[in-house]
C-alpha cells in the first residue's frame, strides 16, 4: 500500500495498480493475491481458513455488543470504533481453551478481557470523569447499576470548551453470542448544569435476567451539551463523549 502524493488523486486500476481513496487518505496498491478459491480449498491455506473464521466470528460478536447499545454509541464519533473492538474480540476468541483452532469462540473465550474498552479512543472516560462511583454487575439477581455521591462538576468531570451541561450514561448488557440476542436495559441521569455547584447523588439501576447463563456486560458514559435558551445541543457531534465497558462477566 501506498499513499498519492501527487496533485491529482486517482481513482480505478491502471496497469495492474489499484488507486482509490480511503479514511487514510489517497492510496495505492498492486492488484493481485491468491485466488478465493484456492484460499477455501488448498490444505496449504488451513491456518488461514482457522484464521478467518475465527476473526469473523469476532466480528460478529462485536456488532452484536454494538448492536445492545446502539442508541447510545450513535452519540459518539469515533470512525476506527468498529476496528478496535474486533481486533479485542479476536483477543476473546482466541482464550478459549475448549475448541479446536477455527472453532473457538466467544462464550467459550475470555469476555473480561473487554473490561476497560473505550468505545470512543477521543473522549476515554479515565480522562473525563474523575468523580469515584461504585457499580452492581449481579448475575445471580440480576442487578446491575451504577451511583456516584456528590461531586463538584467542574473538580470532577474534563469537559471540552463550550460545555454548559452534561449527562451520565448506564447500560448493562446480557448478551446470546449464539443466537445475536441481547437484553440490554440503559438508564441516564438528569442534564446536569456543570459548573461549581455539588451535585446530589446519582444512582443509575438496571436489572437483567436472574441467573442468566450469558456474558454480562456494564457501561458507563458521559455525554456533553451546550445551553441556548433553554435548549441543550450535544456538543462537537459527540466527538468527546465517552462510553467505557467498567464490569464483564463472562
């Protein structure tokens, strides 16, 4: 692969060359590589074929995860979000110690390998909240939440310039890999004025099912708003809202 520099930027093939533009910028490369179909039935591409199911298998438990909390992920800008979750999934995947190599799988992998994933790598929540909470992931009841004690906004939360307001964010997510089903409730605190004033205590509950037998997920978030007469406007399109998985249960 590399990357146009001249003035004019081309597009389409040209002499066995491939010119297109992507999120990287213009870029180039040789059109060629092994065939499809010797790829899916050449004994020399086994580990390869391990390889991609394997990989798509992890991306289909990332959209899956995506997916439980799309509503709240259609709040933040982050275009490499999808990339960097698969690339921790494969991570999952490959802890599992119970299938065959291009067999394994999430259920059977590590999911608390995902505890700590920023959805959005421009607004990380350990640089955004800084106020202590204490979270509930219970997969005997059921319970999930998050609550945090009084806190100054302006000592505890880093907001982007134009802030005026913000909300904090729960989801908790009990998800069937198997089958891409989820039960995943979310619940937000009231827009908060942030300035200098304490606030009263937060607390988010969420409850997913008794007992559940699937990897148990919780997220915490912030999201930033601007007033104008009375109208809150998210702020920079959600380029600096977070959203951090905090609990796995896998």
């Amino acid at each position: 692969m590399a990357r146009q520099r001249s003035i004019i930027k081309l597009g389409g093939t040209i002499g066995g060359i491939t010119f297109y533009k992507s999120k990287d910028g213009y870029l180039a490369r040789e059109k060629g590589g092994v065939s499809a179909d010797r790829i899916r039935n050449d004994p020399a591409f086994q580990r390869t074929r391990e390889n991609g199911a394997e990989f798509g298998r992890a991306g289909k438990a990332g959209k899956v995860l995506r997916n439980s909390i799309r509503h709240l992920l259609q709040n933040i800008n982050d275009s490499k979000m999808v990339s960097r979750l698969t690339k921790e999934m494969v991570k999952v995947v490959q802890m599992d110690t119970t299938n065959p190599r291009g067999l394994r799988n999430v259920i059977d992998g590590e999911a608390e390998l995902l505890i700590g994933f920023d959805f959005n790598a421009n607004g990380k929540l350990g640089n955004t909240i800084y106020a202590p909470w204490e979270n509930t992931l219970d997969r005997a009841t059921g319970e999930a939440g998050i609550s945090f004690q009084p806190f100054v906004p302006t000592q505890m939360i880093t907001a982007p310039g134009g802030t005026t307001h913000f909300k904090l964010t729960a989801a908790a997510m009990e998800i069937d890999f198997e089958n891409e089903t989820y039960v995943a409730p979310s619940g937000e605190s009231d827009v908060i004025a942030w300035d200098n004033h304490l606030t009263a205590a937060l607390d988010i509950p969420l409850q997913l099912t008794e007992d559940s037998t699937h990897p148990l997920f919780l997220a915490l978030g912030v999201e930033f708003y601007q007033q104008v007469n009375g109208v809150n406007y998210p702020l920079k399109n959600g380029t600096y809202n977070a959203l951090k998985l905090i609990d796995v249960i896998g």
